[in-house]
C-alpha cells in the first residue's frame, strides 16, 4: 500500500485511493483492472452501472455489500460480481481499510476515478459535478451510501 501512497499514476479521491493496473488500450478494449484502498467505513452512495459488468475481489480488510436489496459480508480471498443494471453499493466495515481489485467490463469507467481525483470534489457537497461526470460515464446515483439511512 506505501507504494501506492507515493505512486504518480495513484489518484485520492475521498480517503480513498485508486491505481488504475490495466486500462482499455492494455486490455484490447476487453476491461480494466483498479487496485483501490479504501478506509474504514468509506464506500459509495447506491448506483448503479449502465454500461459496465463490475467485480470485485477482497485482498484485505472486510466489507458488507449491499445488491439490489441483499446485503452480505465478504472478506480476504472472495469476490463479489455485479452485473451492469444492477442497484448497489459497498461500506468498508471493521478497523482496516480494506484493499480490493475492481474489474470493469467493458473498460472505460476507471476514469471517472481520475475526474473525481483531479477535480477534488466531495461528497454531498459537490453532488452536481460528481453527477454530471457520472453521466458520462454511464453512472446513475440511486441512494445514500450504506450506513447514511441510521445517520451513521
């Protein structure tokens, strides 16, 4: 993780960091890979991803997914598969951050990390950028993020 800290091609967005590890060009157009820490309790407001299938697989740390109304638990050495079309949204649980890879199909959306990253903007207070990158890039905020509803 130190070398992510100090990587140029890393973006922090949030707390969170991303390494984009294979794009588009790298892949023939087929998918992208982000390596991504993120910090206790952080995760995304509910969305939904109209053009990518996503997967991801838990390398460290704990985190409780929640998926068109289900929620569950995955930790170190599973992954979860979220196809596109599909409501959800993930929440960092436990004490350590939780370090995990993010397989997009097709590839194309790891850029919406470096727009986030670049523009520094923050969650709620810059929902309308956030949201008119989102639409670019084929994603549709449908929810608070897990935890949000109990004003946790």
């Amino acid at each position: 993780m130190d070398q992510m800290l100090n990587d140029a091609k890393s973006h922090h967005w949030n707390g969170v960091i991303y390494r984009t590890l294979l794009d588009g060009a790298g892949s023939g157009g087929a998918m992208s890979i982000v390596d991504s820490v993120s910090p206790p309790n952080s995760g995304p407001p509910r969305h939904v991803h109209d053009a990518e299938d996503e997967a991801f697989v838990i390398l460290t740390g704990r985190c409780l997914f929640w998926l068109e109304g289900e929620t569950f638990e995955r930790g170190p050495g599973t992954a979860v598969f979220v196809p596109r079309g599909k409501e959800h949204t993930f929440q960092v649980i436990g004490d350590e951050p939780s370090r995990h890879l993010v397989i997009l199909t097709p590839p194309g959306f790891e850029n919406f990390f470096c727009e986030m990253a670049a523009g520094g903007f923050l969650i709620p207070q810059d929902m309308d950028a956030i949201e008119e990158s989102a639409a670019r890039h084929s994603l549709r905020f449908t929810g608070p993020p897990l935890g949000a509803e109990q004003g946790a």
